[in-house]
C-alpha cells in the first residue's frame, strides 16, 4: 500500500527536540481538498499519531474544507460551539472572535483588520483577541510597542456545554501579515518567555502534559473528571485569566448560575482529565482550565499504594480556586518555552491538529492595519472523549 510521505516540523531553538519526536509533521505531495480514500485514512492515522499536520501551498474552498474536517466524524454536523451564533451566545466572550462563512456556516473566517468581499462577506471586521482585554494584568503599552505578549487563553476547541469537543479542527492561512518577531513573556514569577514568530498559534502537546508529570499527580489525573460550568464562556466573560492564559484568576467575577441563559443539568459537561488516542492509545491531558468547575476524583483502585497519593479515598471539590489551583500545578510545567510548538504561518498554510490531543493559544497583537484572513473549522462531536480504562487505572495509581 502506498504510504503518504511526512517530515518532521521544523522546531524553533527554543524546543526540547527530545520531547518533540512524534509531534507533528509536513504531509507533502497530497491535495487535502481531494484525498482519496485511502490516502485520507493515512491523514487520519498521521494525525492521531502526530497531532499537528500541515500542508503547504494549499488551495481550498470552505465546502472542501468543511468536507476534509468531517471526513474525521462523519455523524458530526454543526460547527464545535452550534451553528447559530445569535440569542444566548450574544454574551459569549466568543463572539465578536468569529464570523461564519455564509455558504459554510461550519467555517469560520477569523483574522485581524477588515477584509473585503470575502466569500460572500461584503465587509468584515475582524480583531485578533489579544491579552489586554482578558487578563487581569497587562503588557504595559511601551512593553507592547518593543513587541512583547502574552499567550491569549490556553484552551480546547469545545463548547464545553451540550455539545461534544471536535475531534480535528482545521486552520487555514489565506492572509498572512508579515511583521516582527514578538516576545511573549509568562509574567508569573518563572522570567520564563518565548520568541515567536506574529500572530503564531502555539500548541502543547496533551500527552506530555500528562508524562511530565510525577507519580502522584499522575494517579490524580487517571481518576479525575472535570465538571464544566453551564454555557463556561458566558459564565467566564466577566472574569479575568492569569498572565499565562492558562486559567481564571478566582476573584468571584464569574456570572451567578441564575443570570446565564437557560441551562439544564443533563448538558453539563463532565468528561475525564485524560482523553484516550483512539490510534495510539496513550493518554492525553485535556482539560480547557477557563471552563473547569469541580473536579470529581474516584478512589484508589483495590491494591494501589496509599502512602502519598492525594484524595486516596476520592473527593469531589467544589472550591473554585482550589480546583483551578490543582489544574494550574498539573497544567503549567507542559506550557514552559521548551515544550511549546509555536508555528510560523505562511499563507496557504493548512494545519490541521488533534483537538483532542493539544492545547493551542491565539498569541500576540497586529495593528489595525495588519490583515490576516484565516478560515477555520471544527464540529462537535458525534460522542464524548473516551477516558482511561481501567488498566489505565491501575497501572498510574
Ligand atoms: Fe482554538
């Protein structure tokens, strides 16, 4: 059978090579608006084996992209957050970040600056999210015209609510600006910082996040579940992330469960902290920290050591701040510049990543008058991420 041919991505200077062996990779010499079925299933295995795939010189309509993203899920239909983006959503702090291709609602054309005549848009206005309008604190201004940011939020794409995380979602480079290098600095204390290249979507890798980790956050991870807040990014709008972008600062800002738009309990989110790759069968560290509400942890398999295990009789914690403490100190050593993939879009970039598999961020700022046109696209889920089995269990406890 003929194999697709795949190179490594090249890693900036920053990354540990070592932790980097399996992630990512060029797919070169396949059309991925035209895949055959056979070269697609190769797509497919590439991609859960590797997480982040990229084609280059890509041409691609929104339908072909719309095609080549549900090829991954063929019972999955709307767009990751629902296809309509009026009423309830309004409040979302989402919003005003996506604009949907009229033909294609499943595609969303994301960006910076006004672009015209776009695909059945006559005008839109697009603004890259930036750090100054979610974090509590800020790059002061005269920081940020010598170039320095911030990662913008850390996250999974997923509505969190009612719908299930997207398998893949694809982003496609049409317009790229070209600009200087900017410095994102962590601002946490660490002096950690990261040279990337404008506008870069940075992606960390969910199994490492989990592999790093010692022994008895390991056995934390394998027997917890995260419980998300109903409709997360309209009861998370009033609230402020950490300078990292990985998480909410706990001052009580979030919207009261009373003020969200109607909600019911059997939509909640409750889905465990590692996801299962259905090819590789390792186990991913995947939890979105902006939407986490409580953490549900089982007890101690039969048999598992006790001594230095945490919760070793389960738990169900419901303090806010001690959720997303415990989250943050599991989360925060797979975003340290080593183990951080930031790409360096050039336009006809086509990356397609395992949103399943990664945690991704919008970095940096454009001027107004940088234009950057992407189109980007992903479904909720047919079903729900798989967790740990219970072998799974017993062999990280
Ligand atoms: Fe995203």
């Amino acid at each position: 059978m003929m194999t697709i041919d795949l190179f490594p991505l090249p890693l900036p200077e920053t990354g540990d090579a070592a932790k980097f062996t399996e992630f990512g990779r060029e797919v070169k010499g396949l059309d991925p608006g035209a895949l055959s079925a056979q070269e697609f299933e190769q797509v497919k295995e590439a991609l859960y084996k590797h997480d982040v795939l990229l084609f280059r010189n890509v041409v691609l309509t929104p339908e072909q992209q719309y095609t080549l993203t549900k090829a991954f899920d063929p019972d999955s239909e709307s767009y990751g957050h629902g296809n309509n983006k009026t009423g309830s959503d309004a409040k979302s702090i989402l919003h005003p970040d996506l604009k949907t291709i009229p033909r294609v609602p499943q595609v969303q054309l994301i960006g910076n600056g006004t672009v015209y005549d776009h695909e059945g848009l006559a005008e839109a206005r697009l603004k890259h999210p930036n750090h100054t309008t979610f974090h509590k604190t800020r790059v002061s201004p005269e920081d940020e015209a010598q170039g320095v940011t911030r990662f913008y939020r850390w996250h999974i794409d997923a509505a969190l609510y009612d719908l299930s995380p997207p398998r893949v979602t694809t982003l496609y480079g049409i317009t790229v600006p070209s600009g200087n290098r900017q410095t994102c600095r962590y601002d946490d204390g660490t002096g950690d910082e990261l040279n990337v290249p404008l506008g870069t979507t940075a992606f960390v890798s969910g199994k490492t996040m989990f592999e790093i980790l010692p022994a008895e956050l390991k056995s934390l991870a394998v027997r917890s579940r995260v419980k998300y807040a109903p409709h997360p990014y309209v009861w998370m709008a009033p609230a402020h992330a950490l300078s990292t972008g990985l998480g909410i600062e706990s001052e009580g800002l979030e919207l009261p469960l009373n003020e969200l738009p109607p909600w019911e309990d059997a939509k909640i989110k409750i889905l465990p902290v590692l996801w299962k790759n259905p090819v590789t069968q390792a186990l991913h560290f995947q939890v979105h920290p902006c939407g986490a509400a409580e953490l549900l942890v089982a007890p101690l398999p039969a048999g598992a050591k006790r001594e230095g295990a945490l919760y070793p009789d389960g738990g169900h914690i419901k303090d806010i701040k001690a959720v997303r403490d415990l989250l943050y100190k599991m989360q925060r050593p797979a975003i340290a510049p080593m183990l951080v993939y930031p790409h360096d879009w050039s336009e006809k970039d086509l990356v397609l990543f395992h949103n399943r598999g990664v945690l991704h961020t919008v970095v940096g700022a454009f001027s107004k008058d940088q234009v950057r046109a992407f189109h980007q696209c992903n479904l909720a889920a047919s079903d729900d991420p798989v967790g740990p089995t219970t072998e799974d269990v017993e062999k990280w406890c």
